[in-house]
C-alpha cells in the first residue's frame, strides 16, 4: 500500500474540530500535557500546554483575518494565567498588520512572549510532523485531474518502446515500477482591451482574448511550454476527481503538489503577465511634426480575467530495471493522450545516441548504439563496450563476457594453428594480402619483356 498522507482539509473543519486538531500538532510539536480548557469568564476555550519555560495559552482562531483585539485578549491571559510567560494564536487564515505589530511590541521587550501562527505556518508546521494541512484561505484546493493511463498501459507502453531492441526479450525485464505526480495547473481565460490615447488621438489599441495555462507550483507560477500546452487544451474538458485509494491502489507511489497560493494570487499573476505581453512602443508624429516614441502598457484594469479553472496534470513516472540498469520512461497525461517527457528505453545508455539499431547487452542489461555494442569473442553474442573484458589478438581487441570466458579463448587462441591466427584481425589481414598483390601486379607491369 502506498504512503499517501491523508490531507486534512482544515475548511471543512469546525471551530471545535480545529481546536482537537490544534491539541493533536501541539503534541506532535512536542509540548506536554496540551489540553483543552474552559476559559474563565469566556464562552470560549483555549489550549493550555507545557513549554520548555512554563505554561503556554493557545488561541485557535479559524476564520480569515485576525486583528489586533484578539492577540490583546490573549496578551492579557498569559499576564493572570500561573507560571505563564507564552502565548500563541493559531489561526487558519492570516494576521492583520496591527496585530503582527502588537505581537512583536510585546515579544520584544524581554517579557512575555506571543507567537502568532497562520495558515502558511500552519502548513510548514504540518509538514515537519507528517501532516497535510491544507487552508483554502491561504491556498487552492482542488481535486480535479486531468485523466491519466493506469500502471498497466504505462507498462505495456514501456515493453512496446523495447520491442525494436535486438537480442531484446520482455522476459529480460526484472520489475517495472510506476509512480505518479500531480502538478497543481491553472487555466485562466483573459481578455486584455486597451486604447492608447494621445493629444493627436487614437496611437494604438489592444483587443485580445488568451487562453493562458500554466504550474502553479510554491516556487510561483511558470507558463506551460506549447508542447504540454498543446496536451492539456485538448483534454481540458475531460477531468475527474482524485481518488486517493485508488491511486493507492493503482500506483506504488503518488505525491499530489500543493498549489501554494490562493486564487486571486494567481490572477494577480496572470494581469501582470498580460501587461507585460501587450506592452509595445509606439512612434507617433505629433502636430507639431515632432516623431514621439511612447511606451504603451495596458492599465490593471484593461485585463478582464474571464475564467479560472484549477487543475492538476498528471505527470507518470516509471523506472524499469534489468539487470544492473534502470530505465527512466515518464509522461504528461491528459485523458487518452501522452507526451513522453523522458525516455530511456531508446537511446544508448553508453552515448545517449537513438539512431540506427540499439541492441540489448545480456550480460549487464544495457542498451547500446552500433558503436557501443560488439560480438562476443567466445559465444558470438552481443556484449556491450561496458561490461565486457578485453584483451588483443593478432593486434586486434577482443571482447568477452568475463574473464573466465577470456582465459578459454587465449588456451583456444594458443592451441590454433598458425595459419588461422592472422584471421582474429581480418582488416589487417586483408591489407598484408592486398598489399602483396599490389606487389605482384607492380613487378608484373614492370617485368622486362623479355
Ligand atoms: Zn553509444
Ligand atoms: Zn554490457
């Protein structure tokens, strides 16, 4: 069975459940006897915990923004709770300036102390413990995929890419492992109009429509290249929702990528984007006569971002052993559609090279170009310039499985008669005898006549 973390989405929680699930990373953080307990005078409840210096109170706090009453309220709990000097407000969401300012005043004049954790620390804090906490306050969830092909066809595709592989057998194979990845992906549907006016009119205009996809990883958004682009358009239509115990089922491995931020972020990204894009210069004469030049970028406004969708694209991984080698085959899915992003199974493990012929090398498992592949002194079956021991014959180099196989040809290679030895260098041979009729051809011409 595969380790998928179960994600725990904390919007679907209720403030109670919040706090449990608070008492449960407090723990996990390593504080002791974390507890939940009725506040005095207060409808509310808090988290009271041991530090390494005393008692800490914990205000859980699961809603967007919290401001500075709250940290104030909690400021002043850990000044009447006993043996008390630490205070920590958890929150889903995020923390207004005035209540980070308010924290770092009080924190920073050697007295107590008040820590405030939100929906970004949250997560890191998950992380460090084994757990996938995820805020839709502080990033997207989304559970749309793209379709992607089981471990089965991965691996009927990756036979077939072995099946022009001389001295190949499928049987040769030892395992064939199949992983998968989900990349956090966007789809946003822009329209960009914007009139560039001077004194003398109308100096340019911009009316577009963009269909823009690009990851939304944590490193930030990057716009797909055409070719995976070009997959995902065409399958846009065609997504189904994750189902993590069948990926568990179907995969010996899954990781689903986190998209990091939160959709307006990503929209925030995308009108830069387009600014960007459709900036342009523009030279125009004004009624003066003068020529102006004139940089033309689109106001925030001009962009109108039409449609969102989220996504993820699958992106397959396998890793195919035989023998002393593994073979890297990886793909983006969508729907019936592949684009084969890394492929091993076709090039020369030796050169890279993927012209011309590869053939297999039983002896270690590599597949080899015409140049990296040679014949077995010994047996006459492929052996690779890899693993294969050599030695010289007649001036010429010999290659064998092993040393052993080595040590039988050199006893066969002495016992040979004497005529049959300049045959191991048959260009060599070839040569002495050429030349020797050149010889004789040269002295007939030359032979007085008579
Ligand atoms: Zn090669
Ligand atoms: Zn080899």
């Amino acid at each position: 069975m595969l380790a998928v973390t179960e994600k725990q989405i904390l919007d679907d929680l209720n403030g109670y459940e919040f706090e449990e699930l608070m008492v449960d990373v407090f723990r996990k953080m390593g504080y002791d006897d974390v507890k939940v307990s009725k506040k005095t005078g207060d409808k509310g409840r808090d988290i009271i915990m041991e530090g390494e210096s005393g008692n800490v109170v914990v205000e859980c706090k699961h809603q967007d923004k919290v401001g500075r009453p709250v940290v104030q309220k909690l400021h002043s709990a850990v000044s009447t709770f006993e043996n008390c000097r630490k205070g920590i407000v958890a929150t889903t969401g995020r923390l207004t300036n005035p209540a980070q300012e308010y924290a770092d005043e009080v924190s920073g004049n050697g007295g107590e102390e008040i820590e405030l954790v939100d929906g970004q620390d949250l997560r890191e804090i998950g992380e460090s413990i084994g757990l996938d906490l995820y805020s839709g306050k502080i990033e997207v969830i989304c559970n749309e995929s793209l379709g992607y092909p089981g471990q089965e066809e991965i691996k009927d595709r990756v036979t077939h890419e072995l099946d022009d592989v001389e001295n190949f057998t499928d049987n040769q194979i030892d395992s064939i492992d199949v992983e998968a990845a989900f990349i956090p992906s966007f789809c946003v549907d822009a329209r960009i109009d914007s009139t560039f006016e001077t004194s003398v009119g109308v100096i340019s205009e911009v009316h577009e429509r963009d269909k823009i996809l690009f990851t939304a990883q944590r490193s930030g958004p990057s716009t797909m290249n055409e070719q995976v682009g070009g997959l995902v358009s065409q399958n846009l239509d065609g997504t189904r929702e994750i189902d993590m115990d069948e990926l568990g089922d179907e995969f010996s491995d899954a990781e689903i990528r986190r998209f990091g931020r939160t959709e307006t972020e990503y929209q925030e990204w995308v009108v830069e984007r387009e600014r960007d894009r459709y900036s342009h210069t523009v030279r125009y004469t004004g009624d003066n006569n003068v020529t102006y030049t004139k940089e033309c970028t689109p106001n925030k406004s001009d962009v109108e971002i039409r449609d969102v969708k989220p996504f993820y694209l699958p992106k397959i991984k396998s890793e195919t052993s035989i023998k002393r080698y593994n073979y890297g085959y990886e793909c983006y899915a969508a729907g019936n559609d592949i684009l084969v992003d890394r492929n091993d199974l076709s090039q020369c493990v030796h050169c890279g090279s993927d012209q011309g012929t590869i053939t297999f090398c039983e002896n270690c498992g590599s597949l080899n170009c015409s140049s990296h592949i040679k014949t077995e002194r010994l047996e006459k079956e492929p052996v690779c310039t890899g693993c294969a021991v050599t030695d010289q014959f007649f001036l010429k180099k010999k290659y064998f499985y092993t040393q052993q196989n080595r040590d039988e040809f050199q006893q066969i290679y002495q016992e040979m008669p004497l005529y049959k030895k300049p045959l191991e260098n048959k260009p060599l041979t070839a040569g002495a005898i050429l030349a020797i009729l050149s010889v004789a051809i040269w002295m007939g011409l030359n032979a007085p006549l008579i």
